[in-house]
C-alpha cells in the first residue's frame, strides 16, 4: 500500500481558489489546491482507485463550496482535520442527526449562506457543549433538535468565520463571513481595493484588532507603531490634537504633513471618531501614492469608516472614563527663603555688590511664614495651577442591513478637564454611513459626519499661562482673605508685575466653537463588458467661531493694599474680540473600473478617473473695547477703538488619473499608475505636473522549485519607482505682494498710496519627489510568522523657498523659488509572530525604521535660523552651535584659553576656538547633530488566556537632540524659577566636578554662560509605554439573560513609563528648542466597558 502524505504548514483562515479542470484526476486538483491555499490533503492511494475524473471551473472561489463541488458524487468524501483535508470512502450516508431525538426536544430549521446569498452545504450545525449536530443540506437548509431554547447553536464552517446564534433566535437565516488571513487581506488602495498578496507598492496597514476599544481621543493616535510612520505627540489639551505625523522623513522645508482621505475625501484627521474607524492604509512610496499626485510627496493616509453588515442588526456602546496628569514638570527650588538666597548667592557669583534680597527681607520672611501666611505664603504654584483632569467617552453605535440597504449610525459624546486650570473641551459627534443596492446594476451610498467642539482656554493663552506659572515664586499669594486676587510685597526682578496665574486662568473668555460636517455621496453603474462607472461627490465645511474678552482685573498688595492692573494682553485694556475662520472645499470624481482575464493566467485590472476640487477659506473679525465692566460681553457694548477685518482666498485643483494591474499566473505582477494635475497655487504655463509610477512584483513561493518548501505560506519581492509631487505653499506667490495703505506727501498734502512689498517669481513650480522602493514580504510557519523589509530612497527636487535680497532693495521680502534638493534614504524591518499552547495565545510583533536626512543641494546658499542651520550635506535645521569644552577651573586656565568674555570668571562654561582666531565668536559655531530623528522603533507584546487579555505597545526614538533652554533649563530666566540640580550639582570652589557651571542669573551672564553652545543640547532619545491594557469578556450565559450579546470591561494606561537619558523635560516635546510654554503632555488612566446588544 503506498500511502501518499502531502502536507504543509497551512494557514487555517480562509483560502478562495480559482481552478479550471476537464477530467482531471484527483490527484492533480489536490495539487492545485494545495498550490493555491497551502491545506494539505492526507489519503490512501487504494482509496482513490475508484474516484471519477473531475470536471470543474471556479473563480476566486471559498475552499469550502470548491471541496463539496469536487467530491460530489464520488466514492470517497473528506473531513477536516485542523490544517489538513483527510479523504476517506464514502461510507452509507449517516443520518443526519448524531443523536436520538427526546420527545421534550425543540426542532429548529433555517438556512446557511454565504454573504452573497450563495447556500453553503456541508455546515456544521451543533449545540455548543454536546455532540448533537447536523451538516446543512446541497442548498444550505438544516434542521437540528435542541433541548430547549436556552442553547446555543455553534455553525462552523472551512473558510468562514465561526458564529453562535441563541436558539432563542427569531430567525435562522444564517449568513457566515470569509475570515481573512495574511494571505488574503484585502487593503485598501488610491480608488479602490487590493488583496495584499497582490500588492506591489509600499503599503502599510493598522492592526485594527489591537486598537479593538482602546480609550483614544484623537485618530492620530492610531498611528502609532505603524512602520515607516513616526508620530510625536507633543501635547494633550483638550480639543486639540497637536501630534506631529511623518512618513519616511522629511522631504521639504514646507509643509511636510501627510495627505489624509476619509472615504477618499480630503479631510482632517481630527475631525475622525477613533470608534468610527474600520480601516487604516498608509501609502508610504510612489508606486501606491502616485496615483494622488501633487499632493502625495508626504505620503497618504487612507481612512475608510464602518458601515452597516447585510442581517444583521446590532447595537454597540462604547464608555471609558479616567484621569489625565502632566508628565513632566520642572523640579523647581520651591521654599521661598532658598529661591532668595541662592538668587543672591548667583547675583554675587556674578560679582554685583547689590543683590535682589536684603538680609533683612529674608529675615522678615523667615519669622513672618510662621505668623502670617497671607502675607508671607509658601505656595506650589505647580500644585495649584496643574491638577488631575477628568475625562469620559460615550460612543453608541447602531448598524443593519439587507441584500438591498445597509446603515450604520454612530454617536459620540467627549468630555475632557485640561491638566492645567482653565482648558476643558467638549466634543460632539455624529457619522451615518449608508450604502443602497437599488437594482443588480446601480448602487448609491452616503457618508456624513458632523462634529462640534466647545473649547475653553485661558483668554492670554496657554503659553502666557504656562510661562506665568513658572515665574510665579512660592512667596507669590493667591487670594487676599476677602477673595480679590493678591500681589507680593517683594519685588522679582524680570517679572516685577506679577500676573496672578489665577486670575490669567480664571477670568475673562477664550472660547472656540468648531463645527465640521463632511457630506460624501456617490453612484456606481455597472456597464456592459464588465465595466464600472462611479461619481463621487463631497463638501466639506467648516466654521469656526472664537469669542474673547479680556477683563479688567487688579491684584493688589498683600501689605499696603496697592492695585495693580493684569496686562492680560499686553496693555490691559479691556474688550471682546470675535474671530470667525471658515472653510469650504468641495470635490467631485469620476471612475472606470474595468477587470478581465485572458485564458487562464492572464488577468488584466484597469482605472481611470477625473477629479475636480476646490478650496476656499474666509475669515472675519471685529473687535471693541472701553467696557464699563467684566462681564458683559456683546460686541455693540463697548464704547471705544473699534475694528473689522477680514479676509479670503479660493485655489482649485484638476486632475487626470489611471492605474493598470497585470496578474501572470498568481506570479509575476505589474502596475502602473499616474496623475496629471493642474493647480491654481502657480502661474499659467506652470500648472500642470505628471507623476508617475511602476512597480513590479514577483510570488516566489509560486514558482516550481519552492513546492517542497513546506514552511514557506508566501514569499515576495517587489520593487518600484515614480514621482510625486508638493504644492504646500501659499497663495498667489507668483504674483508681487502690493500693499495698501503706503501714503506719500504731494506737497503739503498726504495722498493715499501703495506699494510693492514682497517680490516673487512667476517661474515657480511643482516640488518633484522620486522615490525607488525594494521589498521583500514573507509569510511562514503556518502563518505564524511574517516579515517584512524594505529599503528606500526618496528624493526631493525643485523644494520651494523665500530667497535674501540685497539690502540696498529695502525692506522687501524675497520671493520663493525653487532652490533645493533633500534626500531620506532608509531601510525599513518589521517581523511578527502569533502563537498558541492550548488556550493561551499570544503574538509578538515590532518595527525599526531607519531614515536618513540630508540636504543634497541649496544651489550654493545657506538658510540661518536662529541656532539652526540649512547646508548642503547635512540633515534639515542641523543645530549650529560653539562648541562648550567644559567648566573652567581657576583663573590661570581663563588666562591661558582663549579670550572667552572680559566677564569670564571659574566656574563659566569653556568654548572652544574652531576657527583659530583665539577669541569665542559666532565664527566658531559648528554643526551639532539634528531634531530629525534618524532610528525609530516600536514593539507590541498581545497575550490572551480564554477571556483575559492584555495589549501593551511600545514606541522608542533613537538619538535626536533637543536643544532645552529658558524655563526649566537655565536658572533665573529673566524673573523664572530655578530647578533643584542649580542647588545641588552646580560649580563651586568647593564643587569643581559639578555639571553644571557655576550658578548665575541669564540676564547677568548672558554672553558667557548662556550663549548658544552644545552645552544646552541634549539627546531626547527615549523608549516609553505609550499604551497598555487589559480586557476581561464576560461570560455569555451571565449577559445573555439581561439581553446583552457580549461584554467586555477594561482598563487602560497610557504613556505610564518612559526611560530616556533626557532629565526634566519630556522627550516628546517640541525638539527645536524645548521649554514649558507648550501645554504639557499627559498620561492617562481609564477604565471602561464595551457592550454589544
């Protein structure tokens, strides 16, 4: 007996088959069906003897209805066995009910389908936890005796997902739904969809699974971990997302955001419900971006929303509520008599004879603390100003269907308290996503989402705010006894008006109210000869309304009584401003699709398409003062200075674009796309850009020699090459800038003029991206295991910007012209592994990305900025410092160095002389490193144990430097504060190892010890815990009695450890110069329950 044994490391998820057979044996189906969907099949060749030959043509078909078309009406039949297909003799048929029927048993009969109505004989039907069962019948039909109406029926299926259905039910019409593996995820594309294996571009996509009723605020946080993204998420205010989000780097001094399409309408990635997402796609080169062309340099992030299910209606409630708190903060000196005697000690250190705070003042403050706490306080202003902000989420969703109409309606209600006293937010949002099959040829949908935020913050703003705060002193009160706002009797040089934190966060008005709605509506029409017509079209309108009204208040003297006014914005005066910024941007495409195959192995996909959109923005203003009190605030109740402004702009944006995809024998794919566009942003002549893109792909593990490489699912390379374009810049900046409002004298007489005030260059064009991309995508071990890398080069051509003119011109800005060329050249790894011992499951999986920046060619110049530099060779805004070479120690070493300061003292920092002059100048500055991240990395570690899980997700950044300064960084910042290691690890002549120079004011040494130097520059690498949760479903026989399908409850953390060599500041903060005035970034604890009905 030969007893043959083919078998493979399978993935069990569903495998669709396409086979064309005339008479064939079955030994050679088997072989093409193991080819295409890597089952195994286990049989006796003795067995086969008798099978008939076997006549079949399918197309992209389930392995399930395939078997039983393959099997019918032959001797032999076949049972699955976890990966592998077991043929065995066709015994008598049994009956189809595995166990005798009780007289008290209830009969329930229905009907099994796939999602296109399509009957699925050979179902298994069964009463979960017993062995009665029954298989659905040639047309899907079953009928199955159940105890009572208290069980539940268990339908599974080979390919399909698994589904449980209360016996309880009013209808068993049961429709079962393809489970997808690796293998056959389909992706969503520029303009349509793709099956993974079939893509050839750099596509990368969100685990949705893993982010399955996380607790975010914002949609940008659903980026994170993606590869080749980096996202830095610089602050947590309420209402605001204010992440940063790159894809591969950064190609141009512009604009360097993403393009972000929901439903494939432009639109922000705030104004998403993080719940309302289904599904995630980054396009990252140019073979799957070019098709967006202009607009496609930064990469594109696709966002498709959820929609209704064909029979099935569910409702689903999503609540999650917590606490959010500042992740960092200075450690400030906060006891009152040291702030005062170490402000002393660095005025002496400075070698002033007159010091800040008299001996006597200190003693008085001394004893005072003890008697009389009103006027001589020890305030943490950090404690009062920042404290636990609560917030909760509500999120319900309903959502149905039928073989005609399908609905989803979701709700969205967001609460939030800022950290930091006077910000809070509201957020309110409704998305409604309906699809209607209106004859076998026409179908027609809408998508709506409409959001409203209500936005509160302090009318100085938050960085007035944050910067007051840390100005305040622990000898600043708060509140005279009687409640009016209190000043200190002691006067702080560099904030000698001390602007109450208080009264800044706690009077006055700084309201927003947006609104955004999104209206998307197409048609699609499907044409003879296999063609699809779509129209798509969109308007998206926004409206922004902020009220502002800057009070009249006083603090006054903890002593004497005295009043001072608050300059809430710079001059006190009281008034209302109201500002109004709105936009309006419509969008309208057309597509052709059209599939075909040529005989066996050719098959052919082809789009094109027009679109046309336009944007338009608006904004009025007016403002009013000479208010008689604090709280009136109407425009037409102030009395004085009146104003109104406004403005408006408009830009449009043609396209032409097409894609063509050639499949040879599920092996050897190709693809072409392009987009030609017309922008209004340039002159005429200049407003037409070509973006192309080809790529091919090769299946290795198709071809012959790979069939006995058993633990290989899928093997392929890819490659591709095309360009992408930029347009993000402003308006009208091919046309010269004239002014109103340049008055001349004409004899005595002062006429009205204008005049030209900013040049530019009518040649300008598009920026150009060229970026070439390799591949390589594995699958192995059963799909256990997957990899994926990539290599990259992007370029940037033709980068846009402001040119210096000649002095001599006048005080005219330079135009833009097209002056430079960058590179990011990188290489991106990404492996993953999921695994089962029993009922213990878990998946590992992480990411690095490795992208370097350098600017190629400026044509010659130099960009200055401050304490960043724009070269040739090196990456964008490299810092530019003199380099710091340690802390001098006597004056003997001051002598022999050379000429730092006339004021250098030991204890000062020490510069080094680059240029060989023997003087510290701006000459000697070099270039130190870069804020452009060149490794990023991240990991996520899932683990379940039957209904407990547990999801953590890591993100780290290699070295990056940030230049930390002011606040928090450098010890009595012009009226500041001063943080504890100026105590404790700063020079003395005791205390020569410190590592800090010797302990000054900024003010008093501003050239020597606080210039710019790389003494200040400090490597903002970090690995921090940006979520992790655990889950617990409840069991179903406790929450099916109350009528719920399923619970889960849940607890969440997020950012909660972070390990950086950074100290005192947040490593996640702005990185071109970090301080305090930005609001802080927060951790947060929630808890929650999802409950589906």
């Amino acid at each position: 007996m030969l007893t043959a044994l083919l078998q493979v490391h399978a993935s069990s998820y569903a495998q669709r088959i396409t086979l064309n057979a005339k008479d064939a044996s079955l030994q050679k189906v088997f072989k093409t069906i193991r080819q295409q969907s890597q089952y195994g099949f286990y049989y006796d060749e003795s067995v086969l003897k008798e099978a008939k030959p076997v006549t079949i043509n399918v197309n992209d078909e389930p392995i399930g209805p395939v078997l039983d078309k393959i099997f019918r009406d032959q001797p032999v039949t076949y049972v699955i066995q976890q990966n592998t297909i077991v043929v065995k003799r066709r015994d008598a048929e049994p009956a189809q009910e595995l166990r005798p029927v009780s007289p008290a048993d209830i009969t329930i009969s229905g009907k099994v389908t796939d999602a296109n109505n399509i009957p699925l004989p050979g179902v298994s039907v069964s009463v979960k936890g017993t062995t009665r069962g029954v298989m659905t019948k040639p047309d899907g039909t079953f009928s199955l005796a159940v105890p009572d109406t208290k069980q539940t029926l268990v339908f599974s299926y080979i390919g399909f997902e698994t589904k449980e259905v209360p016996a309880s039910a009013s209808s068993f019409n049961i429709i079962l739904t393809e489970t997808r593996s690796a293998l056959n995820e389909v992706v969503v594309v520029g303009y349509g969809v793709q099956k993974k294996v079939n893509l050839t571009g750099a596509i990368s996509t969100v685990d949705m699974k893993k982010q399955e009723n996380a607790p975010l605020t914002n949609a940008s946080q659903l980026l994170q971990g993606v590869e080749g993204v980096y996202v830095n998420q610089a602050g947590g205010q309420p209402g605001r997302d204010v992440a940063t989000v790159r894809i591969r780097g950064v190609g141009t001094l512009n604009n360097s955001n993403p393009l972000v399409l929901v439903n494939g309408i432009e639109f922000a990635l705030e104004n998403v419900n993080p719940a309302d997402i289904e599904s995630v796609s980054v396009l990252k080169d140019a073979a799957s971006a070019s098709i967006y062309g202009s607009r496609a340099a930064n990469g594109v992030i696709l966002i498709t929303t959820k929609g209704g299910k064909k029979d099935k209606f569910s409702v689903d409630y999503d609540y999650y509520t917590g606490n959010q708190y500042v992740n960092y903060l200075p450690d400030f000196v906060k006891d009152p008599i040291q702030f005062m005697e170490l402000r002393n000690q660095a005025q002496k250190n400075e070698g002033k004879a007159v010091v800040d705070y008299s001996d006597a003042l200190i003693a008085e403050y001394k004893a005072g603390m003890l008697t009389d706490k009103n006027v001589y306080p020890n305030n943490d202003w950090l404690d009062i100003m920042f404290n636990p902000g609560n917030m909760q989420n509500h999120d319900v969703r309903f959502s149905a269907g039928t073989d005609k109409l399908t609905y989803a309606l979701s709700l969205n209600y967001l609460s939030q308290d800022g950290v930091l006293r006077g910000t809070n937010s509201k957020r309110y949002a409704l998305t409604y996503n309906t699809t209607a099959q209106v004859s076998s040829r026409l179908k027609i949908g809408a998508y709506l989402n409409a959001s409203y935020k209500d936005i509160n913050e302090p009318v100085a703003g938050v960085a007035n705010l944050m910067e007051m705060t840390f100005k305040a002193q622990a000898f600043h009160p708060t509140y005279l006894p009687d409640g009016r706002y209190a000043n200190t009797f002691i006067r702080t040089p560099g904030h000698n008006i001390f602007r109450n934190p208080l009264a800044l966060a706690d009077e006055g008005k700084n309201n927003s109210k947006i609104q955004q709605v999104l209206l998307n509506i197409f048609a699609e029409y499907k044409l003879p000869f296999n063609i699809t017509y779509k129209i798509n079209g969109a308007v998206n309108k926004g409206d922004n309304f902020i009220s502002q009204f800057v009070p009249e208040i006083y603090t006054y003297q903890v002593k004497t009584g005295e009043t001072q006014l608050i300059p809430y914005d710079g001059q006190g005066q009281r008034g209302t401003r109201q500002t109004n910024p709105g936009s309006l941007n419509t969008t309208l495409f057309n597509t052709l699709n059209w599939e075909g195959n040529i005989g066996d192995k050719h098959n052919l996909k082809a789009l094109a398409g027009y679109s046309r959109e336009s944007f338009s923005n608006r904004s009025f203003f007016a403002r009013n003062e000479g208010y008689l009190g604090n709280t009136l605030y109407e425009l037409n109740a102030g009395s004085s200075n009146p104003a109104v402004g406004g403005t408006s702009a408009s830009s449009k944006l043609s396209s032409f674009f097409g894609r063509l995809n050639y499949i040879f024998n599920e092996k050897y794919l190709a693809e072409a796309n392009f987009r030609y566009d017309g922008s209004s942003r340039f002159a005429q002549g200049r407003q037409w850009g070509f973006f192309p893109s080809f790529s091919l792909g090769w299946r290795i593990n198709k071809e012959a020699f790979m069939q006995n490489i058993h633990w290989i699912d899928d093997l392929k390379l890819r490659g591709s090459v095309g360009q992408l374009g930029n347009q993000n810049i402003d308006l009208f900046r091919y046309v010269n800038l004239v002014t109103l409002g340049r008055d001349y004298p004409f004899g005595t007489t002062v006429s009205s003029g204008a005049a030209v005030t900013a040049y530019n260059d009518p040649t300008i064009t598009w920026e150009t991206t060229t970026i070439t991309n390799i591949g390589l995508d594995a699958t192995l071990f059963n799909s256990t295991l997957n990899f994926t890398a990539e290599v990259f080069k992007k370029r940037t051509t033709d980068i846009l910007n402001a040119v210096t003119i000649p002095d001599q011109i006048g005080a005219l800005t330079g135009p833009i012209q097209n002056i430079g060329t960058v590179d990011n050249t990188g290489v991106e790894l990404n492996l993953g592994y999921n695994g089962k011992i029993k009922e213990f499951q878990f998946g590992i999986s992480g990411g690095i990305t490795y992208v370097k920046n350098k600017v190629v060619d400026l044509k010659g110049g130099v960009i200055y900025n401050g304490r960043n530099i724009i070269t040739e060779g090196y990456p964008i805004n490299s810092y530019y410092l003199i380099n710091a070479a340690g802390i001098f120690q006597n004056t003997a070493e001051i002598a022999s160095s050379p000429f730092q300061n006339i004021n250098t003292k030991p204890g000062y920092l020490k510069y080094k002389d680059v240029n060989g002059d023997n003087a510290i100048s701006e000459a000697d500055r070099t270039i130190q490193g870069s804020n452009i991240p060149k490794l990023t990395y991240q990991f996520n570690v899932n683990l379940s144990y039957k209904r407990l899980s547990l999801n953590t997700f890591f993100q780290g950044v290699g070295t990056v430097y940030t230049y930390t300064e002011n606040i928090g960084a450098q010890p009595f910042w012009f009226g500041t504060s001063v943080t504890k290691e100026w105590v404790t690890d700063s020079w003395t002549p005791t205390n020569t190892g410190a590592r800090l120079p010797i302990v000054t004011t900024v003010e008093g040494s501003q050239t020597e010890n606080y210039r710019s130097s790389t003494f200040w520059l400090k490597n903002a690498a970090y690995l921090r815990m940006k979520n992790i949760q655990l889950n617990y479903a409840l069991p179903e026989r406790w929450v099916n009695k109350i009528g719920i399908k399923k619970a889960k409850i849940f607890a969440n953390g997020q950012n909660l450890l972070t390990f950086t060599p950074l100290k005192g500041f947040d490593p996640e903060k702005n990185l071109t110069g970090s301080t305090f005035y930005e609001f802080p970034t927060v951790k947060t604890f929630t808890a929650g329950i999802n409950v589906s009905l």
